[in-house]
C-alpha cells in the first residue's frame, strides 16, 4: 500500500476525526505539522513524522550514557532536551563517565525533564545511534524484526525508544549496515522481508 | 553617465535583461539533508544564490537566563561569506546582517509551534555563499526546508519571494541588475502558503498605491511557486527510494520463484 507523504501544513483531512501525532486541527480542518506518512482512516487522522527528536514519554524504554557522577547519583544523557539524573539509592553497581545504562521513564514533567527508574547497566557492547522517530521500525510488529536481526547478526540487542540500540556479540558490523538499511527504507512496506534477504544474503556471501 | 543609464530598457517586448518575463523566477534548486552532524540542514541554489542553512535543536538553551519556560526561543542567525561579493565582506556581523538575522527569525517563529519546547533553543546558522539580489528571501525558503528536515513542528512552511519595480515595470525576483536600476523598488517579502498569512514585507524605494497592490498579487503568487519547489524538495528523497525499491523488488520476487 502507497502511503501519501506531507510536509508541514498539508491538508491530512477535511473532515472532523479523532486528532492524532503529529496533526493540528485549524478551523475544522486537519493539518499535519511535520514531514512524514499519513494515516487516515473513518475514525482519525494522524502523520507518522520522518524526521525529528526523542520527546520522553512515560513506560518508555530509554538507553542512557552517564555523564557525570555527583554526591547523590549520576546525570545521564538520554538524547532529549534535558539531562536525567539517576539515584545512587538503590543501585549495586558504581558507574563511571561512559558507563551505559537502560531505564524506564517514570514520569515525565511539564517542561519534558524525564524522571528514570528501574535501572539496570550494561556491561560491554556497543552503541548504535538512529532517528529516534524510526525505531518502532527497528522493533517491528511484535518485535518481528528484532527477532530477524537477532537471527540474521547472533547479537544481543536492546532497543531504546530515544534511538540508541545496545549491542554486544555477533555481528555488530552487519548489525549497523542493517540498521542503516532500516533508517534509510523506513518509509517503505515489507521492510521485515527485506531485511531477513539483505542479512541472508551477507551471510552466505562470508 | 546619466545619459547612459537613462538608456537601459529593463523590460523589453515583455522580456527582462536576463531573457526572463516579468513574472517569471530565476531557477530554485533545493535540498535537504546536505550536512549530516546538524539535525537538519537545507542547500539552495537560486540563480546566482547560493545558500547553506543549518538546524541544531531544539536544545537547551544556555546561559540559563535566556531560557524562556513558555515557548523556545528561535536564533537565527544569517551571515553572508566573504567570497560572496565582489569585494570582500568583512566577516564581522554588520548592522545589515543583524537586522536580517532579526526580521527573518521572527518570520519563522511564526511558522513554528514554539510552546512545545519550553526552555529550549532553535539554531537555524544560514551561510550565504554567493549572492545576486535578494539573499535574505533566499535563505529563510532554505531554513523552512531545513527546519521541516530536522522534524520540528510547524504550522506552515514559510516561502519567500522578491518582488519590485525596475524601468517602470513591476517585476518578480529581482536579480542584482535590476535592483541597481535609478528607480528600483525592492519588497522581500515572506508568507505562510496555506493562509497567505505575511510573515515578512520589507520595503526599499517608492511605489504609487496602484503599484503597490500589483507588486503584493505578484508577490503572493511568486511565493506559492516557490512552495511548490520546496514541497517537491522534502519529498524527493522518499519518492526516488521508492521507485528505486519497486524495481528490484520484482526481480528478487521472480528469482525466489526460480528457485
């Protein structure tokens, strides 16, 4: 299916909807506020962006590289506007400028300052950065195309929403060219297919 | 010398210097994604101008104290190369560029919806690195584009156009010329496509009110002209990977079926 791409402030829909991301409503009209793919269907209307940053949101899933160590715990950059700080409290392990995290967003205050919690580091591995609006494309549909990157690479993988995937063993080099494939052909249907052929096809080639 | 000048014909048989109509644009030729350690970035050639513009943010603003909690801020900052004109330009900002870099970023604040971003900052860096009348209109149609590339949310794209008078003629898109003729009227003047809302309209000359709202309608449709460039900008990069795609896209299914 062709989706239609917008830029922003292209008519999504004339009528009345449910107002969705990345959409504005302008005297009973729906505009899109960004570039990206639309999504129009009875009920409403949304843009799903292509570009743009990480806005923190609760539950989410974030990596996070510390910054820096104070008296009381450790700044971590997670890759939005602001710094987030994570306690020393109920931590084991002492972290170090450098040292990656992962953590679950708690909360999230009216200036996006992200509160973190459930905290747990990683030990080794590497980091591979990419648009933070592409990465429901590196999960997939029930995770349906982690599963063929963790069979096509044999690494282990974390996803963060904020665009940084955590990777450590197998084929990391493999691993980033897919995920440069991914970010590049993200707009594109059958994605999941494409990316099993391209990592079979570098593996037979070796 | 005088006599000289008097004799220039800036339109002749409907036709300008340059072999343009008088309401035809110099070629626009834009593209985004040019630079890849800036969150969005824009190139733009028009006519002899040639633009580079840079988007980083929205990011924290600092020192604290200009951090504003209910909207972002908007720097914008234009600056012109030395190389861009015949004589060098000194590189320092000058009293010029300021205004500019003043007018042009309030036109965009209009465009962006700022309160979404409290306590940030939005960089936009336009390089001008060649130039023939009408740089400022120029840069702000390539810091839209960039703006859009780095995903920040906007209201509108904003277009821009020159439009003025040159031997007695109103015309669109002024190039260097015809700004330099003895009864040149320049207007820059910048727009929201979708409302026809004015974010900018500088004037330099004199116009009768006849005038005046011929230079306003030409104006208004030269800016949608060049919003149609800057929307097949921003899509070109999706719609050549897909037909890129669907091409071998039917070979790798017709070689499975081989097998």
């Amino acid at each position: 299916m062709k989706k239609k791409i917008v830029i922003p402030g292209e008519l999504v829909s004339e009528e009345r909807k449910q107002v969705g991301s990345h959409v504005f409503m302008e005297n009973g009209k729906i505009y899109s506020d960004a570039l990206g793919l639309v999504y129009n269907d009875s009920q409403d209307a949304s843009v799903v962006a292509l570009h743009g940053k990480y806005f923190p949101q609760r539950d989410d899933l974030v990596i996070g590289i510390v910054v820096q160590e104070t008296f009381a715990g450790y700044i971590v950059d997670i890759n939005s506007f602001y710094y987030s700080f994570v306690s020393k409290e109920f931590m084991r392990d002492r972290l170090q400028r450098g040292s990656i995290i992962s953590a679950k967003i708690l909360s999230v205050n009216e200036i996006n300052e992200a509160e973190l919690g459930q905290v747990r580091v990683f030990y080794g591995g590497e980091i591979i950065n990419i648009s933070p609006v592409k990465v429901p494309r590196v999960i997939g549909k029930n995770a349906s195309m982690m599963e063929a990157l963790k069979i096509g690479t044999g690494a282990n993988i974390m996803v963060g929403r904020n665009g940084r995937i955590w990777a450590k063993g197998g084929n990391t080099q493999l691993l980033s060219e897919a995920i440069k494939k991914i970010e590049v052909e993200s707009h594109l249907s059958n994605l999941t297919n494409k990316i099993e052929n391209f990592l079979k096809e570098k593996n037979n080639n070796a | 010398m005088s006599k000289k000048e008097e004799k220039t014909e800036y339109v002749k048989n409907g036709k300008r210097l340059d072999g343009r109509g008088t309401e035809e644009l110099r070629p626009l030729k834009i593209e985004v994604g040019v630079l890849s350690r800036a969150d969005g970035s824009c190139a733009l050639e028009w006519g002899q101008n040639k633009v580079v513009a840079a988007v980083y943010g929205p990011r924290e603003a600092l020192p604290k104290h200009i951090q504003n909690p209910y909207k972002a801020l908007v720097d914008y900052q234009y600056r012109m190369a030395t190389f861009s004109v015949p004589d060098r330009k000194n590189p320092k900002p000058g009293r010029r560029e300021m205004e500019i870099s003043k007018v042009s970023g309030e036109a965009l604040e209009k465009a962006i919806f700022l309160e979404r971003f409290p306590n940030t900052t939005i960089d936009i860096f336009v390089e001008i690195l060649d130039s023939n009348a009408g740089t400022r209109v120029a840069a702000l149609v390539a810091a839209s584009a960039a703006l859009a590339d780095a995903g920040i949310p906007m209201r509108d794209m904003v277009s821009a156009v020159g439009v003025g008078k040159a031997g007695g003629e109103i015309i669109l898109d002024l190039n260097k010329d015809e700004e330099d003729a003895p009864d040149a009227v320049d207007i820059p003047m910048a727009i929201l496509p979708r409302t026809e809302e004015i974010v900018l309209l500088q004037m330099d000359g004199l116009l009768t009110p006849e005038e005046w709202k011929k230079a306003l309608k030409l104006g208004l449709k030269g800016c949608k002209q060049v919003y149609e460039v800057q929307k097949e900008a921003l899509r070109k990069k999706y719609l050549e990977a897909e037909k890129e795609e669907s091409e071998p896209n039917t070979e790798t299914a017709t070689q499975e079926e081989g097998e």
